[in-house]
C-alpha cells in the first residue's frame, strides 16, 4: 500500500514537474514564474529603487557596509547616452533578455532564466557627476537567487571594462 502511494506521489509530481516545462518551453514571453513587472523601475531623484530586505537584489546604490545587496557601480567615463547604449549591447550579448525601456541615461531590462522563465529585473542609469554606471538587479519572485543578480552585473562588468579605457 505505501509503495503504490509512494509511486501515484512520485508520478503526478513528474507529470506537474512535466507539464510546468512544456508549458514554459512552447510560451513565448509570461511564464506563470514571471511575476508582474514592478511599478517602482526608474530613476526618482539621482536613485533607482532600494532592494527589499530579501537576498536576491543587488544594486550599486545599497548601503556599502551591506553585503548581501551592496555591489559597486561600474566605472564608465563617457557621455550618458554613449554608456547606456553600451549597456545595452552588453545586456543585448546576454542570452533570454529582453529590453523594456532606453533612454539616453538610462536602460531597463529583463532577464528570463531558461527552464523556468523566472524573471530578473536590470537597470542602469549613468551617474554623470561620478562617471558610473549605478546598477540593480533584482528578482521578481522568491527570496533567494544563488548569487545570480550578483553574477549578471559582474559579467556586464567585464563586457564593458573590456571595450572601455577609463
């Protein structure tokens, strides 16, 4: 008897497991992991959003004593427009992207991660007074990333210090 439970158990979580794959695979954009786009993107005052307390945000306008969220703004001497269209080739060089809004001091993108389609939200805007790129990278949905937000911004970091002289 507990075997054949065990086996009904195992079976409808492969057939969930199965059909949440398919599912994201033949969609093309929402997923049912992307969450809704937040209402709070863009620069108010010289700032981009703060991350909530969860550990799956990182931005260069944290509290630098802040391990969890605190990442350093990128070094990019350069006129705003020129620094955010290289953003954006940088982030357009990424795989499962998707650019939601350029302006020519500021970029926002989303990052879909590939089997479940969870969505991370990117932004940049150019710091004309400290010659930086300030940068957030936050998940939508969950409260832990495994360091992959931290990750992002640290590859965009080397794309862009590789075609740039500071």
């Amino acid at each position: 008897m507990l075997s054949r439970v065990l086996l009904v158990t195992v079976l409808l979580a492969a057939g969930v497991f199965a059909g949440v794959v398919l599912h994201t695979v033949m969609t093309e954009g929402d997923t049912m992991f992307a969450g809704k786009r937040p209402a709070n993107m863009g620069v108010k005052d010289g700032k981009l959003a703060p991350c909530r307390r969860s550990p799956n945000c990182v931005s260069s306008q944290a509290d630098p004593s802040d391990s969890i969220h605190y990442i350093a703004p990128i070094s990019y001497r350069a006129a705003p427009v020129e620094a955010i269209a290289a953003a954006r080739k940088a982030v357009e060089s990424m795989p499962r992207t998707r650019i939601v809004r350029h302006d020519p001091g500021y970029l926002y993108a989303e990052f879909r991660s590939k089997l479940m389609g969870f969505v991370d939200d990117v932004e940049f805007f150019y710091d004309d007074r400290k010659g930086v790129l300030q940068v957030r990278s936050a998940s939508r949905l969950g409260r832990r990333d495994f360091g992959v937000n931290r990750e992002r911004i640290e590859a965009i970091r080397s794309i862009l210090e590789g075609r740039v002289r500071t």
